[in-house]
C-alpha cells in the first residue's frame, strides 16, 4: 500500500496544533479526515488542504461519545477510505487549584484526553489490524510531569504516555506502532485562553515563556506537525512506545 492512499484522522484539527497535523498530513500524502466538535469549524482547514492539492473531508463528532466516534469513522472509512493513521490531538483544559477544582472540570478534561483516545484507538485498530500497517500517535504534554493549577490535565497527560506504551505492546504485532508527543509551550487558542486567566497580554505571555526555553522562542503548532509527520513515516516502523518531548529543551 501506498501512503498516497493511505487515510488519516486527526482529532481536534479545526485550529491550532490539529490544523497544522492535518495540514502537514495532506501534504505529506494522505487523505484527512479533520475531526472537530462542530463540522462548519473545519471547512478553513479542508478548503486550506484542498487548494493546495490535498485530499480532506470534515467530520463533525466528540471523541468522548461513543456512539458518535463509532459513527464518524465507519462514515471516514466509507468516503474517504478505512483509517490507519490515527492523531489523537483533541484536548481541553480546565485549570484550577485542586481545592477548587470542581468534579465537572475534572471529568471533562478526563473524558476528552483519556476516554477520547481510548474511543478512537478502540474504533480505529480494527481498520489498522486488517491492513497489517498503522500509526498511533498521541498528544501529551510537559504537565504530564506535573503543572500547578492542572491536576486534571496533567493526570490525564500521564495517563496518555501510560496507554500509549500499553497500545505499543498490543499492537506491534499488526505493524502498527504507538507514540505520543509531549509539546512544552505552543503558541495556540489553548494558550491564549491561559494567558486570558491568569490576566496576561498574550504576547507579553509568550515572551515570558520564551525566556524560560533553551532554544529562546516558543513553539509553534508546525514544529509538532513535523515530529507527527515523522513518528507516522514508513521510515520510523522501528520506532514505538516512545515519548518525546518537544519543548525546546530537555524534561525529566
Ligand atoms: N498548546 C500547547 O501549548 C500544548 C502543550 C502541550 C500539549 N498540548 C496538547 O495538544 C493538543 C492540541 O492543543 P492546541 O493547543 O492546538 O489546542 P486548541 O484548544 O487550540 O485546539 C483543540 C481542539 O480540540 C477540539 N476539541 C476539544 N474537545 C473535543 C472533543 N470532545 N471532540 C473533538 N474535538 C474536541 C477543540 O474544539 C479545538 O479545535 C491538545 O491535546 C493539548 O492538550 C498543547
């Protein structure tokens, strides 16, 4: 099988990292299926893919419903071909201090990350088993190792890097291998919407992070695109149950 006609989702890719994951997917060949809450906020990025080329269909579902994921992948398999690579890249946060952390917040950072990735990886392995090829690669985060103030996130963060290598042992057998990206800083809505909360000018945010980065600049949603580009290449088959962090710098 060629990649040219191989078929891609990514979820979460109506803005941000997602967008760019989908972008740089098209580009490198595949048909992407770009996955979001609402269906009409992912017409930017397949017009995007399309003028230049591509292949992309936009599908509207939350990766926390099961019912819904089931339906939108048999619906990606029909019209643009059965998936064997799967991004999970949908995410929320809901940042607050444990002692005020309320139950709700906590659920819904959990449902997204953690039973999203686990819907989608369920649904999707059975069209990666068949085909005996296949890509999982999911989006973790610096706060896996703890982040004041993200006791949901950074729990669920965690979690990710724990399914991934699980996912790595199940299905190495299927020639499908299964890794996560564990981004520092990325210029994004996410971290705007950070930089709203704790009352900070977004630029004025982002240079303040600069400063704490080895390499002086925060990241952009292009440099996780390009790692996704790479874990998902034929050339990294030997490559699984990895966590790299791409945070301009080393993490513990
Ligand atoms: N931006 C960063 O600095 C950063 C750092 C580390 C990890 N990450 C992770 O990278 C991923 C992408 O982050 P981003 O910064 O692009 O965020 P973003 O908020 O810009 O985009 C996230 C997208 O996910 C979608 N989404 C949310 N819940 C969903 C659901 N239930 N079903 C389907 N789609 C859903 C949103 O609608 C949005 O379009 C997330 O998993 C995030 O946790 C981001």
């Amino acid at each position: 099988m060629t990649t040219a006609r191989r078929t891609a989702i990514v979820t979460g890719a109506a803005r941000g990292i997602g967008a760019a994951v989908a972008a740089r997917l098209a580009s490198d060949g595949f048909a992407v299926a770009v996955v979001d809450l609402d269906e009409s906020a992912c017409a930017n990025v397949v017009g995007e893919i399309e003028s230049a080329g591509g292949t992309a269909r936009a599908v509207g579902l939350d990766v926390s419903d099961e019912e819904a994921v089931s339906a939108g992948i048999e619906r990606i398999a029909n019209e643009l071909g059965e998936p064997t690579v799967l991004v999970n890249n949908a995410g929320v946060i809901r940042d607050n201090l444990l002692f005020k952390m309320t139950t709700s917040d906590w659920d819904t950072v959990l449902n997204v990350h953690l039973r999203g990735a686990f819907l989608m990886s369920r649904a999707v392995q059975a069209y990666q088993s068949k085909a005996k090829w296949g890509r999982i690669v999911n989006l973790s985060s610096v706060s896996a190792l703890g982040n004041r103030g993200q006791a949901n996130y950074s729990a669920a963060k965690a979690g990710v890097q724990g399914f991934t290598k699980t996912l790595a042992l199940e299905l190495g057998r299927f020639n499908v291998t299964v890794n996560a990206i564990a981004p520092g800083f990325i210029a994004t809505d996410m971290t705007a919407e950070t930089a709203r909360r704790v009352g900070m000018e977004f630029e004025a945010f982002k240079e303040a992070a600069a400063s704490q980065i080895p390499v002086g600049r925060v990241g952009e949603p292009d440099d996780i695109a390009h790692v996704v580009s790479f874990y998902v290449s034929d050339g990294a088959g030997f490559v699984s149950g990895q966590v790299l962090y791409v945070a301009g710098g080393p993490k513990d």
